[in-house]
C-alpha cells in the first residue's frame, strides 16, 4: 500500500558512514568529496510522489490502475518538511549551490502553498531552484511570480508533441494553444528564467511524417531560446502505447524490442 503521509519517510540517506562507492573501477569509502563529485553542486529533492495523469507512454499509468483510490494518487509533503530536508543539506553538503525538485507533480501545490514554501525557502535556503516536472495546465503566473522571488531560476516542461493525433494517442489533455501560453509566460520572465527546458518525444513508430512536421512546425511557435529534451520513445510492458506496439507488429520480442532497445 501507498504511504499516504510523506512526512513519515526520513530524507535521503545521504550520511557518510558505512557508505561505499565505485569510483574508477574500485570500491571506495564514501567520502564528502567523492559525494561533491558525483553530485556535481545539485541536490535532487522530490517534495511529493505519484502523477494524476493516465499518458499512455508512462508508467505512472501502470502506478495509477494499481493504487485505483484517487487520494493516493497524487501525495505532498508539508512544506516544513520540505525545508527541514533542505536545511539538512545545507548543513551536511556545504558544496551544493542548486536545488532541484524532480517530481512529477510540484505545480499542484496549491498557490497558497506555492507561496509559503517560496517564502521559507528564500529565507532559509536562498539557492537556486530548478523545478522539473510543470505542465502546460498547472503553470501558472499565481505560482510562477512567488517561485521567481524565491529563487527560481530554471523550469523543465513537457511538450512531447505538438501533433494533435499523437498527442491523443499520448493522452495529453492540452491543446497547443495552452502550451504557447505557458511557453510565452516563460519568456515574459526571460531574466530570471533565461533557458527554459522542454520535454519532446522522438522516434515515435506510430506517427507518420506529417506529424513529426506538424510538430516541428509548432515549435517555431514556441518564443526562444528554450533548450529542448530529447526522449526516444520506449515502450514500456503494461502502458497502453505498449499494447498498441504489440497489435501493430512493432514488438514481437520483449528482450530485443523493449529491454535490449
């Protein structure tokens, strides 16, 4: 079963003694500058868990048929919480000078809460902060505008397409016009947020040339510069895309189709 209450997890485990590592062909001790090596100044924090979208290429599709109960779908922590974790941090790994929050569903915080953790956290944390995982619908100027003063400096977007039959095949609710806005609210911030990230599906055997114009001619829609994610398309056991795949002849052979891809 799902925890319904994130804040009973502890906080990455990020302590140095009795760690190992395989740094160059060998088994290390885990020590604080091997730790600043590989984390390269970034910390990665995930203040909820879970997705309340159905996209047919993800397998979070698979999460939600399994966890059916929509409360559990999407779980937050409380912003204190958040915070404690990054306060940890600062005190253990003096060397990190960006956080970045990689979950799937930071943005439906409520904008109350948006404005909450951007006061604490310019208050007590004061790094730059990348926030991945935004979509067309949840950005808005109500949550953008306390992040910004927060110390938001970066923000990844999913786009994946801008062909109106692949993005249905994806199950991506948005029109393109909803995109353009987000992307055009973006670049009205371009000082603070000067390279914003967006997520693009590729190599896409379903879709046809067309398409893949039909997209590239949206994306000269999109106000520059941006810097593009490039994802080739996997089909993974138990999405819907995969079902598809399989009925279209694309996967006869899991191992060499799927896992060996």
């Amino acid at each position: 079963r799902l925890v319904p209450n994130l804040d009973s997890i502890p906080f990455q485990d990020y302590d140095l003694e009795g760690h190992y590592i395989l740094h160059r062909n060998r088994i290390h001790e885990m020590t604080l500058e091997l730790l600043d090596f590989y984390l390269e100044g970034n910390y990665w924090a995930f203040p909820t868990r879970g997705c309340p979208y159905a996209c047919t290429y993800c397998i979070n599709e698979v999460f939600n048929d399994m966890f059916a109960d929509p409360k559990e779908l999407v779980r937050k922590r409380s912003i204190d919480d958040v915070i404690k974790e990054l306060l940890e941090v600062r005190k253990k790994m003096p060397s990190i000078n960006q956080i970045t929050f990689d979950d799937d569903a930071f943005m439906l915080y409520s904008t109350q809460q948006i404005k909450e953790f951007s006061e604490k956290y310019k208050k007590y944390i004061g790094l730059p902060l990348e926030i991945g995982g935004a979509t067309p619908k949840t950005l808005t100027r109500e949550k953008l505008l306390p992040l910004i003063d927060g110390g938001l400096t970066s923000v990844r977007m999913g786009i994946e397409s801008g062909a109106e039959r692949t993005k249905k095949a994806y199950k991506r609710k948005y029109t393109n016009a909803t995109v353009e806005k987000a992307a055009n609210l973006l670049h009205e911030f371009r000082e603070e947020i000067p390279l914003p990230r967006y997520d693009m599906i590729i190599n896409n055997p379903l879709e046809n040339d067309e398409e893949v114009v039909e997209t590239l001619m949206f994306l000269t829609k999109i106000p520059v510069p941006y810097e593009m994610n490039l994802f080739s398309l996997s089909f993974y056991p138990g999405t819907e895309l995969y079902d598809i795949a399989k009925q279209e002849g694309i996967i006869n052979d899991d191992l060499n189709d799927v896992y060996r891809k």
